[in-house]
C-alpha cells in the first residue's frame, strides 16, 4: 500500500498552510464529563507536529450519534478543552460546522494556531449515501484551510465508514496518513502478514452476531480462539447447555453450532460462569459450572477456572489479538474475568510476544481496571474499524489515501 504519511507532508512544508485534521475524538461523557479521554491523548502527537511545524490546523471529528442536527448534549466543548490541555494550547471551538462562525475563525488562523470544528454528526450530509450531498459538504471543508491545504487522515476509528470527512475530502486535497493511522495499519497488517505463532485471538462481548464475520475470517488462521462476555451463552446453548437468564441469541444457535463442529480444536468456551439474579452492581453472585447456571439466574462474567485455563493458552501466545471483555467489567463483581485475561496478555508481551487490544471496550476496560497500558504492544483506537480490517474488508478511508 503505497500512502504518503504526516512525515512526507511536513518535509514538503507546513508552515502558513492550512491542513484539515480528520480525528477520532469520539470520548464516553457522564452528564458532559469525559470518562475516558484515551482517543484524545492518541490524537495529540499529530496536531502537534503540525502546530510546531507552523500550520494552521483545522481539525473536525464526531461525538455520540446526533441526528444530523446540533445537539447541545453531543457538543464538542468538552473534547475542546481536554484537546487543549493536552496539547498546552488554546483550541478554539467553532460555533458550528461549515458556518459563518466555522469559515470567520478559519480566516483569523495564524501559523501555529488550532480550530476545533462543531461536532461533524451535526451536519446530516457527514453520513449520507448521497454522494452529491457528502461532496458538497467536502468542498466546504476544504474551504475552511484554503487552496494550497491538505488534508491528515487521523482517526483509524471512523476509517471503515465512507463519510464526507473521512472520504470526500480525501478526493479534494492532498491526502496524508496522520502518525495513528499509519501506525494502526502497521499493526493491523501483522495480524495478517507472516504472523509469529502460536496465534491467539480473545473475543468478547455481548452479541456473536457482532463478530460473526471475524470469527469466521479468522478460525481457519489462529492456533486459539478464546471466546468469553455475553457471546459466549449463545455458543454454550448450541452445545445444548441450559444458559439460564443470560443473553441469548436464539437466531444464531445452528451458526455456533456449525463452527463449534468446523473448529472443535481452536474454539475454547467458559467452563464456569459468574453468575447473577440481577443485571446490577450489588447483585447477589455466585460461581457455577458453565453446565450448571441456574434458571432465572444470568451470567456476567467468566469464572476462575476459565481464566485460568485461558491464561494458560494465552501466555504463551507469540500473537494475540483481543476484542471485547469476558464480562461486565464496569460493575466490580464481574471485573475478574477481564482482569485476569488482559492480565495473561501483559505476561504474553513480557515474554517477547506482539500483542494487540482491540479498541473499544477492550481499551476501555485496560484503562477503567488500572492496567498498564505499556504492557500490551499496542492499543487500538478503533473497534470496528480493526474487526473488518482482520474481515479482509476494504476500509474506504484507507483505500482513498493510496496513490
């Protein structure tokens, strides 16, 4: 893949330039306060170099799902100003997308200087299937940094969506891959390229219908797939296990159970469950055997003895690729199981082993479970965009920055 880098546009020179940022900034809030502000600090390093090499960037970036219209709740001024302290800078806030107030800040820009665009959702053309409407949208971004701009793609989460400010803009101005991006497709090609073994893949979360398509595309390459979180009742149920209250995809029973069949060797399920009567921090909890949960009862983590035998499998891992937590990690009595496998995964990398979260929850759970972030090779910052690279899918926000 042959995609000019932030390093090949500040050779050819910044300084005075206006140069459009497509970051990923999409942070969790908790009533207008940032949880998690782990895609912000991943997106300092190239508006830095920018703003040090003398450009005036302009970056535009999303928050939550609006419905095409400004949402006070969906602002961006939070992002703005954790954006700011990161970078020990003032960021301004444009009062909306492409307005009056977007194109008047743009215009005061001076070397150096940095503009955060309104929330991009806000704008129902970001997301359109029309391509007129999208490119429209484009042209008026371009608008924004001027005829001899450019324009960074740096935020790997949105890559995998063909948006105006993730594609169109690409068609319009020269097109770079910021630090994060390029250094996401780096990773993300030796999951697939030449990879060390043994090759161990976790999955979780709650619906295999989620990750239907990744643990098909990749089944037939790993030595391991361990699947653990709420997916893992509906693979239990196709081996014909009573899964009590848990969540159940009853739709995708015959798929597991053909995969089960297919790769008997490769695919290792929960043998004991944490199991609750209530979805809720202080429910009453007990640990069962994975063919013994209770009716009425639903399971919220995996137990002991399947953290260990996974840390077993895991350890020893030259490879491992991990997306999705074992369990619901935000309440403290079904942190356990994400604790331990993310655990067995810091000893893999000790021992020399490339390993890889894969973004969203997974990311989250490292930072909200206190565990060093250093102790993985890398953590992605975008969930979906990594499930359909390892798919084998086109990313069109990748693919439209090849020369």
């Amino acid at each position: 893949m042959s995609v000019k880098t932030l390093q090949d546009l500040l050779n050819e020179g910044v300084e005075g330039r206006g140069v459009l940022v497509r970051s990923d900034l999409n942070v969790p809030l908790d009533n207008g306060v940032i949880t998690d502000p782990g895609r912000i600090i991943a997106s300092v390093p190239t508006i830095k170099a920018l703003v040090e090499a003398g450009a005036k960037v302009v970056v535009t970036a999303h928050l939550g799902r609006p419905d095409g219209a400004p949402d006070p709740k969906f602002s961006l001024a939070p992002v703005a100003a954790k954006l700011a302290e990161e970078l020990g800078r003032n960021v301004q806030l444009a009062g909306d997308v492409v307005g009056q107030d977007a194109l008047a800040r743009s215009e005061g820009l001076t070397d150096g200087d940095v503009l955060l665009l309104e929330n991009i959702r806000f704008d129902p053309r970001e997301t359109s299937k029309d391509e007129a409407q999208r490119a429209k949208l484009a042209a008026a971004l371009v608008e924004l940094v001027g005829d001899d701009g450019a324009f960074v793609s740096d935020g790997f989460g949105v890559v995998h969506r063909k948006q105006a400010s993730v594609y169109d803009v690409a068609k319009l101005l020269p097109h770079y891959a910021g630090t994060l991006v390029a250094a996401e497709v780096d990773v993300l090609a030796k999951l697939t390229e030449n990879t060390e073994r043994p090759y161990a893949v976790v999955l979780g979360g709650s619906k295999v219908s989620d990750k239907l398509a990744v643990i098909e595309a990749l089944a037939p390459k790993v030595d391991t797939l361990v699947i653990g979180g709420g997916m893992c009742f509906t693979f239990l149920a196709a081996q014909g296990l009573s899964v009590g209250a848990s969540l159940l995809q009853e739709e995708m029973i015959e798929t597991c159970k053909k995969l089960l069949d297919e790769y008997a060797d490769v695919i290792h399920l929960p043998r004991d469950i944490v199991v609750a009567d209530k979805f809720a921090a202080d429910a009453e909890t007990k640990v069962v055997d994975a063919t013994e949960i209770p009716d009425g009862w639903l399971g919220l983590d995996i137990g002991p003895q399947s953290v260990d035998r996974f840390a077993a499998l895991l350890t020893e891992a030259k490879t491992v690729f991990w997306n999705g937590p074992m369990g619901v990690f935000e309440f403290e009595k079904f942190a356990a199981g994400t604790r331990g496998v993310a655990e067995a995964i810091v000893t893999a990398t000790g021992k020399g082993g490339f390993t890889v979260v894969g973004g969203g929850d997974s990311a989250a759970a490292v930072r909200a479970l206190g565990l060093p972030e250093d102790g993985f090779s890398h953590i992605s910052t975008g969930g979906g965009a990594s499930l359909e690279y390892l798919e084998g899918k086109e990313l069109p926000g990748i693919s439209v920055l090849e020369d």
